[in-house]
C-alpha cells in the first residue's frame, strides 16, 4: 500500500517564521495547531494533556494580546487628555506679551496669536513666529 505525502507543512511553517522579522500572533498559532493536527501520526496521535496544554498557550496568547490592546488604547486616551490639558494651559496666554530666549539665546517678543500642538510639544505663535511654549521666560499684559 503506497501513502501519498499530505500538504508540505514545512513550507508554511518557515513561511509564517520568515514573515520580515514579524513574531508570530495567536492567529499564527491558531494556524500551526491546526496544521499538527491535520499531520499528526494516527497511530499516535496528540495526547489530551498535551492538547489541553497547546490550548491553554492559545488562550493566554490571546489575553496577552488584548491586555496590550487595552493598554495601548489606554495610553493613547492619556496622551490626548494630556495634550488638552497643554493646549488649554497655554491658550490663557493669548493676547499677552511674552519673552521667550531659546538655547542658542535667541530672544524673542510679541503678542500670543494662537496656541497649538505639534509633533508632541505645546508651540504658540508670537507675531508670526512658532515658539516652543518652554521657551517662554516672561509673560506681562499687552498694554
């Protein structure tokens, strides 16, 4: 009795390896344990424990991943609470003369026009010209 050789498992595997230094996900995984069992050796298959263990892998795989999800989205919602916070912080200063000296000793003065944010830094805009917000050494009233 002649056996004809299954799909080369192999190929995919190296496949799912070689994916431009991109680690494997849980749908990765998912494929790999499919693939075992679709190729493991009826005469000896896969036990239940070692089964049970692949799927509890899966499992946490998975609650990994939304775990780093949920922090992801977390974060992001703080840098916008954050960026708020500076945007409004700085906006009191429209209207008002400030002095700002950056670190080449530049010194420049005029009236806030606009406040905003760019590139994660709070700038304001004094007469025509971007400042970083940070560079501001003085702030008087427009009189």
């Amino acid at each position: 009795m002649e056996i004809s050789p299954t799909t080369n498992t192999a190929s995919k595997t190296e496949n799912l390896f070689s994916a431009s230094g991109s680690q494997l996900g849980k749908d990765d995984f998912l494929e790999l344990l499919v693939a075992q069992l679709g190729n493991q050796d009826p005469l000896d298959p896969l036990s239940n424990e070692d089964f049970i263990a692949q799927m509890a892998t899966f499992s946490q795989l998975e609650q990994v991943t939304n775990l780093n999800t949920n922090i992801t989205s977390f974060l992001d919602s703080q840098i916008q609470q954050n960026t708020a916070q500076a945007v409004a912080q700085y906006s009191s200063l429209i209207g008002k003369k400030v002095i700002t000296k950056n670190n080449d000793s530049e010194t420049v003065s005029g009236t806030v026009k606009s406040v905003y944010f760019e590139n994660g830094n709070v700038s304001i805009d004094v007469d025509g010209k971007k400042v970083p917000a940070a560079d501001i050494i003085q702030v008087s009233t427009n009189n």
